[in-house]
C-alpha cells in the first residue's frame, strides 16, 4: 500500500522502449552474467544518471531470470549486498541502502509474455513500462488501473516492489489487488513463482503479496501477472471548489464519499496544484472528481456533483498531468488516517507545512491518504515537522532526508518481518538497508 | 451422506442395527451432503453452539449408529437426540431435502427400545394416550385456571412455576362475542380437530375457528370420537401410541364425511398431515390414512383459499410467531398474515427471526428446560422490540411456552391464536355473504 | 514431557469450562469431517473457547505443551482443511459479537466466529453489506472466510476476502499476538495482512477482524438467460466480459444441476429444458442501469440464448439467488455420493475447456454437474455418484485428475476458493515447482516454526526440504 514518488524506485527506469505488440514476448538474448567472479571488478557498465549513481559501483545487467538468479548466487558466495534496479532513475525512495556495493541491473528483462483480451490479464516481465502495458491494452479497451505519481515510464517491477499508484488505486485496485502473478529470485539464487495466470486463485501461501511493496528485499521481481480492466465507456472529470474552513471540507468530502457517485477517483487537490491544474481560480483547494458509467449514469452523477458546490470540468488529461506536475527529487511523505478524518488532517498538514516554499499537497478522499512534496531543496524542512505528524497521524516516509528517517519507525523491525526477510533473504543481499534499520 | 472420493472407506459398511425404524429410514440420510446450511437454521446449535446439537451432528450419530460406530445405549447419542426440538427449522433450510423430521422419529423410536424415556414425559404421553386421562387432567387445569392458581403460582422458581405461567397464558386476552357466521357454505364440508389441549384449554378458539370458517362459506360438519393426534408420542419415539391415536381419528374423520379436516393446532396439522407415513407398513390403514392426510387442512390455509372476508377494525399491535409445525413442517408461511392483514386497523409489525423455534417443541419445556429457556430467551427479546401488544400464533405449545414466557419475564404482551383475532373482527362487524 | 491427554483435557476445561471440551470418540464424530465429508479425521479432542481471552489461554497452553491444533470456524470448508487428525481442534465458532461498527469509515471489526451473512445483516440497517458472498454464506464464519480467502458469486465485480480485510489481531501460533495491518490509516512494511489471508489456519488464529464494509447499490437487475447449449452460454460469458460490462455476478449452471435445484425447496424457476443457464447481475447507479440491462439482454440473445429474463422484484431476484447459492446442496438428492471440484481457467479458455469436461465424462460414463462463477473462469465440476460401487468410484477418480489436468493444461489454477486443505495436496506439484513449494514452507515457518498450527495441510510435507529432512513435531 504504499505509492513512491516519481518515476520509479528501486527498479527504476527502463531502457530504449522495446516494441511491444498486442500479444508479444521480446525475445531476450541470453546475456549471462560477466564472466569475472563477483569478488572480483567486474566489466564496468555505464550507470544512468541519478542520485544513485556512483562512478565506481559495478553494475550487473541481467537479460533473463537465470543471470538473475546467478547474479544472486555469487553474490551470496561472496557475500556482496545488491542494489536491485532496473535501469536507474529515482532511486533515493525508501531509506537509504546501505553497504551494497554492487548494483543489479533488471531493466533489460522487459516485454508482454502475454496478453489474452479476453481474460484482462497480462503477463509482463519487470523491465516492461507502464506506458508500455498502456499502449498494448488500450486498443481493447482495457487499462491496467496503476497510476503512480511520476513518469508513466515507471516499470511494473519497481510498481509492485513498491506498491505504488494513484488516484486510481482506492476504487480499482492497489497493486496487492491488481497482481494476480509473480516470478521472482529470492535472496538464494533461487527462482520462486507465485500465484498464477488467472483472476481467482488460493492455491498456496500468497508469495504475490508478500513480494508486492517488499521493495526487492524478498526477492526480485523477474515477471509478473496482473488484472486488467476495461476502460470506462464515459468519462467525466469535474473539479469541485472545496472551502477552506475545516468542517465544510469534511461535510463536502462526506457529501462526495456518500452520494448517488460511482466515481474511480476522487482526489483533494490543494490550491497550488488546483491553479496549475485548472481545477480553479483562484486560491482555493479543490476536489477533482472522475466519474465514470455509461452516458446516462455520467450525465446523472455529473448534475449530483454540481448540485453539491461551484464546479468546473475539466479534460481527463488532467490525471496524468497530476502524475507529471510533482517535482523530481522532492522530498515526500503520506500521511494518514480513517477516511472520516481526512478533513482533519489535511487541516493539520497544511498549517504545518504552509510556511515551506514551493510544498505541494494532495489526498486520496477515499483511502484518507494525503501526500505532501517539497522542492529538494526544502527536505530539511519536511523533517522538521515530521515528529508533530507522526505523533497525529500515520506517516509513511517516500522520499527524505536521509536523518529524517530516524523519526519513522523502520517498518521491517516486528518479529514477523524480521523472519520474513531471513527466510527469503537471510545474508541481506537484496536493497539491505531499505526495510530495516539493522544493516 | 455425500463425500469425495477417499471416503471409500465411509462406504458399503454393514448395517448395525437391522430391523429398526431408523435402518429402514437410511436412505434419507444419503442425501445429506454435510454443506453445513442447517446450522444456523438450528434452535438448539444457535444456543449450545455445539455441533452435536446440530441437524448435521445429529445426522452424523445417526449414522454412526446404523453403521456401528457407536452402540444405542450411547449416552452421547440420547443426550443429543433428546435434545433436538423437533422444530424441522433444519428441513426448510436443506438444500437436499434430507427428511430429517422423519429421521427424527425413527431414531427417537429406535434408541427407545433400549432406554425407556424419562419418567415425566412417560407420564405426560401416557395421559394423552388415555382420553379418560387427559380429560381429567384438562378439567383439573382449567379448574385452576378459573381459581386464578396460576396468577398466584406463576412466579414459583423452575418448571412449576413455568408451568403454571404457560397455563395462565391460556387464559384468552380478548373477549368471546359470538356472532352467527352468514357464509353459504359453497366451499365445501370442513371438519375441525377439536383435538385435546385445544379443546381442553382453548375452546374458545375451537369455536371461533368454525366461525371464521362459516364467515368463509365452509359448511361445518362435527366429527365425534376424534382427539389427541398422537403428534407428542411420535415425536419422542413412542410410534405405537401415535398410531392407535391415530387410527382413531381417521376413522373419526372419515366417518363425519367431511370433505376437509381443518386444523387450528400446527403441531397437530403436520402430525396428521403425515398419517400416510406413520402407518405405510400397517396393510388395513396405509390406504386410508394417506386418504384422510390428504384432506388435512391448516386453518389458515382454508382461510387464504376463501380470501378471507374482512371483518370490522380492530386497532390493535400485534406481531405474528410462526410455529415451527407451520412453517417449517407444512412450509406454511404466509397464508397466517394474509389472515391478519384481513383485518382493517390491525397494525402488524414483523417479528425478527419469527420462524426460529420458541423452545415449546411439545414437552419439551418441561424434560429440557436449560435448552428450552435458553432457545426462549432470544425469541423474548425479539418479541419485546416489536413494542407489539400481542403476538398470534397457531399452535397451543407456542401459545404456552411463550405466553408463559412473557408473564415469567414481567412482559405485558399477550399471545393468542390468528383465528381468534379474525373471529373478534368479525364479530365487531360480520362480513356479508356477498362481498 | 508432554502432558497426557488427561491432564490436557483438564488443563483446557480449567480455561473454558468442562462443557467446552470434547473428548468422547461418539461426541468427537461430528468433527471429524467439514463440509467434505469424504474425509473423516478424528481429532484427539475439541476446545471450544468462548471469548478472546480463552482463546488466548488456549494457544499458549498448546504452546507450552508443544500441541498441535486445528483452528475450525462452521465446518462448512470443502477441501478437508479444518479437520485435526488425532490433534486438537479448536473451535471458533462461539466467537460471534460483531464488536463495533463504523458506518463513516465502512468498517467492521468481527470475532472470527461471526457468521459471515451475519455481518451483513447487522449492517444493513446503514444501507451496508460485506461483500464476499460465498454460497455458504448463511453458514460459514467470517474466521473461516479469512483463513481461506472465501470468493463467492459477487467477488467478479467486489474482489475476494483479501480485498475486504484491513487488519487482524492474530495469535500466533507460539502464544504471541500480533497486528497485522492498519484500519487508521497506512502501514509499509511486508504485507503480512495478504499472507496470513488465505493461509488456511497454518499461520495462526485470528482474533478479531477488522473488515470493510461495502455500500449497497442504488440499483440491482438480476438477469436470467437460457441456451440451449453449454457452448453458447460460454460464449456469452466471454462475450459480456469483451463488452466492457462488469457484471456484479456472472454465474453459470448447466442442466444437471439445473434440475437438481428445481427439485430441491430451494427451486427458483430455472428452465429444466435449457441446456446452461447464465445468472447476470449487475448494480450500481439507477441511472443508467436500464441501459445496461438492454445490452446485456442483447449480447445474451445474440449468442443464442432462447430468453433472457429480468428478475421484476426483490422477491424473484432472492429467489433466483437462491437457486444458485443452495445448487451444490440440492446435489445430494442427484446420487447418494458427489465429489465437489474447484478449479479455475482462463476465461476464454471456457468454452473448449467446458467441452473437454463433458469429453471426460461421456468417456467414464459419468454425469457432471457444472455451477460456476463463469465471469472468474472458476469452475466447479461436480459429479454425483455411488461410493459403493468401486468400478464407478474410480471412473469417477480418473475424471477427477483428467479434469483438473485439463484446468491445468489450460493455464489454469487447482483452487479458486476452495482452498488446498487436504484435498487438493496432489494437485500442488501440477502448478508449483519445488522451489515454489519451498518458498511457501520457508513463509509457513516464519508463522509457526513448529508446524503446529494445522499441520499436514496446503502443502505436501515432502515439499518443504529442512523440515522433512529434520523430526517433525506432531
């Protein structure tokens, strides 16, 4: 459950697009690991820029699951921790890694292994983008339902290592709901696949959701299979005016959750991203809205909502520019708390955070999420209010400063979790560092 | 009983126990798949929550016992058979139509040849089965009742005091106004069961059940000689006293002439409704008794055929609690509301969960009072949120074990018979014969 | 040491109270099988706490005395997953307050022993429900629910039991209590909550659940198509689905089973003379859903289906429900014995994988019933037959494996809602290699290192390479 900012995390951005065809499996070539032992230097390989990049950590290119699974293997034999990605970009989400010296590259694994309309299921390897998987399914009027803030070029690996998404996740599926499959090396070198091909499935322990939002910790993430949804037949994207006093914003956001609506989002939008969005005029916060139905059912939900307050429409592009408009390399957290709440604790992180310049906020009205980034530049400021939040509300750390992560409490620290990560990752070759503070 | 397929050791096992009532019912239990639907249709799983005391574990010793794997003189067994109500709330939520209110029987007649039954319902059954008897005890009852014994008596701790409660919820919370029927009689010649409780403690509502008939053009013709159905010993097994009772009354039956016996007493109706079955095996009866089953009527029934004719208004708050014997043994459920919504200004308000048992079952408030008390208990508490003033309810044990119920719990709610409100809205305004 | 089976009975009676535990082999019989009951495994004796805190007591003194148990909702299970051979079961089914309710947040936090319609009844005054409908939803527990990650008719459009859990409180198998999951708010972390859901009791007990609550549709239209034919009705399905409509439900029952349901008290009207019939549902908006209505009625007869009828009132809609939800246990009036299959395929796979079943079973020389949730591709062929007769009770087992072969052939999966259990223990290695299986044993044990939770279940015990080479405690 948890979304990460921009343009990928650990398994980051792929490489050139591959073509991808409507059922299509690129075929890889066999690229087996670089000869020299991993105690050894190996072949240096250009590393895409980034804040991860490091001139002088070797990377390994994997192009199938096998060189996955080798690479794990030496590495366990020479007791050498990994940084897993898939072709860099952002890959300061999370807290920081530490003491892996050598980097596991994924990107080359990409391609639709399959795609049958008629199921709404695709199975894609982890390098295959977002965008990708958009352009095969959108000529069947089908969508895989991930929005996550940041480019479209995120893979589907680094999505569900992460959990991440969007606006679209509180009605059609966060990554835990939508991931059907997956294939994976485990910290042993060891090829696991969980789940399977189709929509319903209880057959075994669930390794699909253990693996989605472990942050390649478990294990990484080589293939998966996820549902698909068809497209809505009518869209209609409408911004409501929210008011700026606290118990009209929760009467407006109640009104919203319990109306005659169907909507697949409903996002609070605060007022610098409502004016460079269009939502509104002025200074005001507001509630963008996207209905969905057939042409009577959006004409009927579209009258309800502008019974409710002032509205304006707007193009449905406006989702994805919503994706875009976040900063990269800001600093991030999301905040929560019961839904009922939300009017409540946006209040609380808008006054705590109105004097950092440039911070930008939007919620989730239906999962009570609220997000809030800050230019990179300002981070310092984003951990200074951190411990009053913490102390209200939940607080999930995306990006931060990396003494910021000290107020958060690690999330792998439980027992359960700690015996979770020896049995799949017991040496701690995979991203140590990221979900635990004990490496 | 159904099963995957390692259950082969589950099949073709020798029949332990031949000859008995329960081995020749055996094929009813095939059809049981063990999906587990009866539990919460179950009074007495609802309160004990154990399996055993559920129409599943029941079957499951049922079983048991004709396949060998636990002996008739099983302690366990007796307990959990006895403690079955008899409801048959389990037959209207079964899927597969396991006969289970049959099943019942044979098993209660089969351990009864190991174990006689306990004292009281020895003495219980034994007086019904004797007209002389029973007429004495009735008149003794209602000696009492006329002394008020009850009103003084009701509050004394266990079942006496029960007892006497349920025997001051006989007494009748509205008055008798007798009126003469104006219907044609065009529908034909009904006969109505007298019976033994009702005739013994609700005359009254006999008589108003031949006016409320009469209103809807039944001609009434009187049966003599008929009684006690025999519905109490079959239920606890005792089958040879339940079918001399009841060759009795098909001879009675048949000898008036009627074309349809009309029933007040549900638990009686579903008896005689099954008269085929209780005497398949006897050569001289079978014929006869399947013959006079057939033109066994609930009231209601009868009623909901004729319409009925509204009578005059009655403002009155009532809930409806429908017996067991109705709803779930003759599958009868809505023909007794459509009784009371002929009845202009009765507000009848429903009743949560009208169709779980009350706990009566017959005697069986008196040989399990824990079990009955705690299947009571709910049913209380559900008629106490309707704020309804009365409750109908067409059998004379469901009259009793909740009537006595209210009164033991302080409650001011009265209970009463369906056709007795029909019958007092007639008499506040006859319908003519021609609507 | 380990304690004697006296002094465990007195040890758990100290707890619970003397009347909570069975120990006598004729008042154990009953739990000696679930809802399967080909199976019959009698446990050593059964506890059935009555609060939290005795379920508490409990665990830990089974894990004092290194004990292995069986946690059992209703029993209404069809894989053979709650039985406890020659272990102790632990019961749950007295665990039924529904604790509080949230109407503005749309939670509900249950004892594990709630029986799942329950929920939905207590709720409905708030224009709520629980959405996962299993057709054992009048009987099964909502603990039970979540131990097998219950589906039902209604999770095509609303998802599964994993999609409707928040949190849980868990005992785990050592004594300890955890939380799993967050009902305020996020947590990150390993997604404990989607392991333990579905882990059919070999991760813990479940000591309350916090579960979302799902608002009720303005609008329902229940649709009744008939075909003449099994193909055409899978089709149809597929062709529905290609539409973009979701359905709420999109069931299919073919003519055996049809007729199984017509002569049960559960019968609802379906035509007797139709080859398949394809139970729609849709919900949402008022608006609109009219429209909706005519599409679907239009595709339907466009495949071929000879009438497509909607169901005019609450009344007939339950009714037609009812039909379906009851159909597996209208079988028993078919043949004194029945095998109950759950598997689940591709959707599009439907048509050729249905004609391949009816191949299998004109082959044996059995019939099979087929009633499904056909919008999923989950299956369940079913197929009544005499146990007694040994010639029939192994065609019927040789159809069973070149059915489940043919699901598996197809792309398919072994279990869609059933569970593994027991039952299902031989197909495992059919859609998991052994390192997959391994995996799986490696996550069981971080749960329940002992293997004393449920043990025997899910996975084939050769499967799990440290612990069959190491003394199993049993």
């Amino acid at each position: 459950m948890k979304e990460v900012s921009p343009s990928g995390a650990i398994h980051g951005l792929g490489g050139a697009p591959a073509p991808v065809g409507a059922v299509s499996s690129a075929p890889l070539a066999s690229a087996p690991l670089s000869s020299a032992p991993l105690s050894a230097s190996p072949a240096p390989t250009a590393v895409p820029a980034g804040p991860f990049d490091k001139a002088a950590t070797p990377v390994w290119l994997a192009h199938n699951t096998g060189a996955v699974a080798d690479a794990i293997r030496e590495a366990g034999s020479a007791r050498v921790a990994l940084r897993v990605r898939a072709g860099g970009g952002w890959l300061d989400a999370g807290r920081p890694v530490t003491n892996a010296t050598h980097v596991l590259d994924v990107g080359a694994l990409r391609g639709i292994v399959e795609y049958t309309p008629g199921d709404l299921t695709l199975t894609a390897r982890a390098g295959t983008t977002l965008a990708e998987i958009d352009d095969a399914t959108r000529p069947h009027g089908q969508w895989l339902p991930l929005d996550p803030h940041g480019a479209p070029a995120d893979t589907l690996g680094a999505t569900l290592a992460t959990a991440s998404c969007g606006p679209l996740g509180a009605s059609l599926g966060l990554p835990r709901d939508l991931a059907l499959g997956v294939e994976f090396v485990d910290g042993r070198g060891t090829v696991v696949r969980g789940g399977g091909r189709v929509v319903k499935n209880v057959a075994g322990f669930d390794l699909v959701r253990l693996t989605v939002g472990a942050w390649g910790t478990l294990g990484v993430i080589t293939e998966a299979t996820v549902r698909l949804r068809a497209r809505p037949d009518h869209c209609a994207t409408l911004a409501v005016e929210a008011p700026g006093d606290q118990h009209a914003l929760a009467r407006l956001l109640r009104a919203l959750r319990e109306g005659p609506l169907t909507p697949i989002a409903t996002e609070l939008l605060d007022a610098t991203l409502s004016a460079a969005l269009g939502a509104t005029a002025g200074d005001a916060d507001a509630v963008v809205i996207r209905l969905v139905g057939n042409a009577t059912s959006v004409a009927a939900q579209r009258r309800h909502v502008m019974s409710l307050a002032r509205t304006v429409e707007l193009p449905d592009t406006v989702w994805d520019a919503l994706r875009r408009v976040l900063p990269a390399g800001a600093a991030s957290v999301r905040v929560s708390h019961r839904p009922e709440r939300l009017a409540v604790l946006w209040h609380d992180l808008a006054t705590r955070t109105r004097d950092i310049p440039g911070c930008l906020r939007h919620a989730t009205v239906e999962r009570g999420v609220a997000r809030c980034a800050v230019p990179a530049g300002h981070a310092e400021a984003l951990t200074e209010v951190l411990p009053a939040l913490v102390s209200s509300w939940r607080v999930v750390g995306e990006v931060l400063a990396p003494s910021a992560w000290s107020v958060l409490q690690p999330a792998g620290s439980d027992r359960l979790s700690r015996g979770v990560r020896a049995a799949f990752d017991e040496l701690h070759l995979l991203n140590p560092g990221l979900m635990d503070a004990t490496t | 009983m159904s099963s995957t397929l390692p259950s082969s050791s589950a099949s073709a096992r020798a029949c332990a126990i031949p000859g008995t009532p329960l081995a020749q019912a055996m094929p009813g239990l095939d059809s049981c798949v063990h999906c587990g639907f009866c539990l919460q249709a179950c009074p007495t799983y609802l309160a004990l929550h154990d399996e055993n005391d559920s129409p599943r574990g029941r079957l499951v010793l049922m079983r048991a016992l004709v396949e060998g794997d636990v002996s008739l003189d099983d302690p366990d067994v007796h307990a959990h058979i006895d403690r079955c109500l008899g409801c048959r709330g389990c037959e209207t939520a079964c899927p597969s139509g396991v006969p289970y209110g049959q099943l019942l029987e044979a098993t209660r007649a089969t351990l009864a040849m190991r174990r006689p039954l306990p004292l009281i319902a020895r003495l219980i059954l034994g007086t019904f089965a004797r007209p002389w008897a029973l007429g004495a005890a009735l008149a003794l009852a209602r000696l009492a009742r006329a002394l008020g014994l009850p009103r003084l008596l009701a509050a004394l701790p266990g079942r006496l005091g029960f007892a006497f409660a349920m025997l001051r919820a006989t007494e009748r919370p509205l008055g008798e106004a007798p009126y003469t029927p104006t219907g044609d009689g065009s529908r034909g010649t009904v006969a109505v069961l007298h019976g033994c409780v009702m005739q013994g403690l609700f005359a009254a509502t006999n008589r108003a059940t031949e006016r409320v008939l009469g209103v809807n053009d039944y001609r009434l013709v009187v049966a003599t000689d008929e009684g006690c159905c025999g519905a109490l010993h079959a239920h606890a097994g005792d089958v040879d006293a339940a079918r001399r009772l009841a060759r009795r009354n098909i001879a009675a039956f048949e000898q008036s002439g009627a074309d349809l016996v009309a029933v007040n007493a549900s638990g009686c109706g579903a008896m005689m409704k099954e008269y085929g079955h209780l005497l398949h095996d006897d050569p001289a009866w079978s014929a006869r008794a399947a013959a006079l089953a057939a033109r066994v009527r609930d009231v209601s029934e009868l009623l909901v055929a004729a319409g009925p004719r509204r009578g005059g208004p009655l403002a009155l708050h009532v809930t409806y609690d429908a017996p067991c014997h109705l709803v779930h043994a003759q599958r009868i459920a809505t023909a007794p509301l459509a009784v009371l919504s002929a009845i202009p200004e009765l507000r009848l308000t429903p009743l949560a969960d009208a169709d779980q048992c009350c706990g009566g079952a017959g005697i069986y408030n008196l040989v399990e009072a824990e079990t009955s008390d705690a299947v009571l208990t709910p049913k209380l508490a559900r008629i106490s949120e309707t704020g309804a003033a009365l409750v109908a309810t067409g059998n004379p044990g469901c009259l009793m074990q909740v009537g006595g119920g209210l009164l033991r719990a302080g409650s001011t709610t009265r209970v009463l018979h369906p056709v007795d409100l029909l019958d007092a809205s007639y008499a506040a305004r006859v319908p003519n014969a021609d609507p | 040491m380990a304690m004697t089976r006296d002094a465990l009975v007195q040890a758990l009676a100290a707890i619970v109270g003397v009347r909570q535990v069975l120990q006598r082999p004729s008042e154990l019989l009953v739990y000696a099988s679930d809802g399967l009951p080909g199976y019959r495994k009698q446990p050593s004796l059964a506890v059935f706490p009555r609060s939290r805190d005795e379920v508490v007591a409990v665990v830990r003194l089974l894990a004092r005395e290194r004990m292995a148990f069986v946690p059992r909702g209703a029993g209404t299970g069809l894989s053979g997953g709650a039985l406890a051979d020659g272990v102790v079961l632990l019961g749950l089914n007295r665990l039924t307050r529904v604790l509080s309710i949230d109407a503005e947040n749309r939670l509900a936090v249950v004892e594990p022993g709630v029986v799942n319609v329950h929920l939905t009844r207590a709720v409905a005054p708030l224009g709520l429900h629980y959405a996962p409908d299993p057709s054992s939803q009048a009987a099964c527990t909502i603990g039970g629910n979540v131990a097998e990650n219950a589906g039902g008719p209604h999770c095509l459009k609303y998802g599964v039991t994993l999609n409707h859990v928040v949190a849980l409180t868990v005992i785990l198998p050592d004594g300890e209590i955890v939380t799993l999951g967050s009902s305020d708010g996020e947590v990150d972390g390993y997604d404990l909550l989607g392991a333990f859901v579905g882990s059919e009791g070999c991760f813990g007990v479940a000591l309350d659940a916090t579960v979302r609550l799902t608002r009720n549709p303005q609008a329902v239209r229940t649709l009744l198509a008939d075909f003449t034919s099994l193909d055409a009705a899978a089709c149809a399905t597929s062709a529905i689905i290609a539409a973009g409509i979701v359905p709420a439900a999109l069931e299919m029952m073919d003519q055996p089973t049809i007729r199984a349901v017509e002569a049960s008290i559960y019968a609802a009207g379906y035509p007797v003379d139709a080859a398949a019939v394809l139970l729609i549902e849709i919900d949402g908006l008022q608006a609109g859903i009219d429209e909706d209505v005519v599409r679907l009625q239009a595709i339907c007869l466009e495949g071929g289906a000879r009438e497509v009828r909607v169901a005019r009132d609450e009344q007939e809609r339950t009714r037609l429900w009812q039909g379906r939800k009851k159909a597996f246990g209208a079988m028993g009036r078919v043949s004194s014995h029945l095998v109950v299959q759950d598997a689940v395929i591709p959707r599009t796979r439907l048509p050729d994988v249905l004609r391949s079943i009816a191949a299998i079973g004109e082959r044996e020389g059995l019939t099979v019933c087929n009633v499904f949730h056909a919008g999923d591709g989950n299956l369940h062929p079913n197929i009544p037959y005499n146990a007694n007769d040994p010639d029939e009770s192994a065609r019927v087992h040789r159809a069973m494996q070149a059915i489940m072969q043919t699901c598996v052939d197809a792309g398919g999966s072994v279990t869609g809602e059933h569970g593994i259990g027991l039952d299902k223990l031989d197909y495992m290695s059919l859609i998991f290699s052994p390192e997959s299986l391994d995996a799986m044993c490696r996550l069981r044990a971080v749960f329940d290192p002992d293997q004393r939770a449920n043990p025997g279940k899910v996975v084939p015990i050769h499967a799990c390479r440290e612990w069959s080479q190491t003394a199993v405690l049993r």
